[in-house]
C-alpha cells in the first residue's frame, strides 16, 4: 500500500457517520486527503463518528443516498476523484423487519449514486462496498470466490447481491472501453471488528454493551463460523484497490473479496468466550433459544485474486483485533481520547506495513 499516494486526494466517503465509513475517513485524513462525507445522520448513541470526532477534518454533509438535489450539490461541491461508497443499511435481522428500506437504500441508493456519477468527469475510480453475503450461500467449507453466483435468502443479503448487479451493469454501461476515464470495482468483506462498532444485532457490540453494564448477553448460533477480521484489514483493501483504478488499470474494475486467513475463520462462541477472558471482571454470555430469523452457519471468502493480483494480505492476527477492540472500548469508558486512540491504532498497523 502507498500511503503516500492520498496526500491531496479529494476523496468522497459515502456512510462516513458509519463504523467503517468512519475509520476509512479518519484513516484518509490522516494520510492527507481532502475527504468529503456523504451519510445519514449517525445511526447509533454512542456511535465512531462522535467518539472519535470523524468531522474533523473534513467536510460533512449529512443527506439520503437517495436524495438527487442534495446529493449532487455535494458531488459539485467535493468534485472527488475517487468515491468510495460504504453508505448503506447494512444489519441482516433490520432487513428482515424492513425489507423495502433495505433494497431502496442499499440498491437504489446505489443506482443513484452511480448515475450521478456519470455527470462527474474528475473522478476516476469508484469502490463499491458491498458484502461477502452478496453470494448463493451453499454452506460449503470452502471459500466462496469472485466467480460464484451471487444470490441471498433474506432482504439484506439479495440486497448486496442486486447492488453488485446494478453496479456491474453501470461499468458494463458507462465506465468501460478507452472513452472512459473512470474505472469502477466491487468489494466484499467478511464480518469486521474494531472500536466504535455500536451497531444493533452484531455479536461483538452486543457483548461489549452487555459487559460495560454487568449483564450476560444472550447470543443467536453459537457454533456458526464467520471470516472475522479488523476493520482496517478490508479498508486497507479498498485504498489499495482505489489506487489501481485511478491509474486506470482496467483489469481491476471487477469485483473483490477481503478476508482473513484460515486460522482467524472462529466460532461466534469462540470469538465470545475469547472476549469473556480479555474483559474480564465476570464477564460471561449464554445461548439465546428463542427463534430467530435463518442465518448462514458456515460463510469463508476465498481471497487468493487480492492477494495474487492486488498484493494484498491479512496483516493483524484475530487474537490482536480483539485486543484493539477491548483496549477502545475500555478508552471509552475511562473518557480517554478516543481519536488519539484511533490514530495510534492505525498508526501500529501502518509501522506493520512498512516492516513488509
């Protein structure tokens, strides 16, 4: 990764009031890029964009991804030339309880943004941030790769799936052939963890809320497995991959998976009772057996296309992810400073990179 290819970037985050739109745009800041936010108001309290004062920085505007008037005075206004779109609804079980919102916002909002992008002859490269869900889940124990069908059972997964589909049919459309100067790829990541994450039915905010105030948490399929990883793994994957775009490297506008290695592939029971013993002061969950909405038991992104053609790779094992977690959050309770914090976070990680 070049870190220093962002200096003076005019880079547009869409979801920046988010968990990971937040860290991508402290991250950029701190690289030197002029960022400019695009997102709804923030969609938790606490939440990262207040804790750790992502509106530093930059310039925020809070709008709907939907909204055409609003949305294009802020392109004309931030005139990127790389957008990185992270806006979204991005909880499975709310998409069960809201199914249209959820394909407006995470489709249509997608379409939106695309189309006026069009307009927009200074940009240059477009991430699409979708989800490793976005795929035909067939339970297999091997990773699912770029080429497998996308699909989803539920409103939140199709939902990722249809965003891939409609931001394939803008490339195909519009952002392909020598005519065009901007390139456009997806990315999908497996689950992410990391400081700030407050987000309703996750497992690691719900046991870190449960643990701040002395209650047990009750937790929905303990033995399902996911692709866990810290946040600034995928980021990291998204900067990379922007960079190849804005050199307009046509073989990068597809779509891209960013997951961990084998080894950091847990339980949610694991990642829990991990948890239990890094918190500490009796600290302790249980199984949930009321019924819930179906969920995937076994989910692996097959990763060897970013590591083969991207040159990226996992950095930051799980055991230390989960350290990070629990330091920020003790920070939070303690009223440390939560930004400084966050930047000597990614600070560690980047003396990681360079000692590559």
């Amino acid at each position: 990764m070049n870190l220093d290819f962002w200096k003076n970037k005019s880079v547009l985050v869409t979801g920046h009031t988010g968990f990971k739109g937040g860290w991508i745009a402290t991250w950029l800041v701190r690289l030197g890029a002029r960022v400019t936010g695009y997102s709804l108001a923030p969609p938790s309290e606490p939440c990262f964009f207040e804790q750790a004062g992502v509106s530093r920085g930059i310039t925020s505007h809070l709008g709907d991804i939907r909204d055409d008037d609003t949305l294009r005075a802020a392109l004309a206004e931030a005139r990127p030339e790389i957008v990185l779109h992270l806006a979204a609804q991005a909880i499975v079980r709310r998409g069960y309880r809201e199914p249209l919102e959820t394909y407006s916002t995470n489709v249509m909002g997608t379409a939106q943004l695309l189309n006026l992008l069009r307009d927009r002859p200074e940009v240059r490269a477009i991430v699409s941030v979708t989800s490793d869900k976005c795929y035909q889940n067939r339970e297999w124990l091997r990773g699912y790769s770029e080429e497998d069908p996308l699909g989803g059972k539920d409103p939140y997964s199709s939902s990722k799936a249809a965003a891939e589909l409609v931001t394939a049919a803008f490339r195909d459309s519009y952002y392909s052939g020598e005519a065009s100067v901007t390139r456009i790829a997806t990315a999908r990541a497996g689950n992410v963890i990391g400081g700030g994450d407050w987000a309703e039915d996750r497992l690691v905010p719900d046991l870190i809320r449960g643990f701040s105030s002395g209650n047990t948490v009750s937790i929905r399929c303990p033995g399902a497995i996911r692709p866990w990883q810290h946040v600034v793994e995928p980021l990291r994957g998204y900067l990379m991959l922007a960079e190849r775009l804005w050199h307009g490297e046509p073989d990068f506008a597809s779509a891209w998976n960013f997951g961990p290695g084998t080894n950091d592939e847990r339980s949610v029971s694991w990642i829990a009772d991990r948890l239990v013993d890094l918190w500490g002061e009796g600290a302790q969950w249980r199984v949930d057996d009321n019924e819930h909405p179906p969920e995937a038991t076994y989910l692996k992104l097959a990763t060897s296309k970013a590591r083969e053609s991207l040159g990226w790779e996992p950095r930051l094992p799980l055991e230390t992810a989960l350290e990070w977690v629990v330091e920020w959050h003790r920070a939070a309770i303690a009223g440390d400073d939560l930004r400084a914090l966050t930047e000597r976070q990614l600070e560690i990680y980047e003396e990681s990179l360079a000692a590559e």
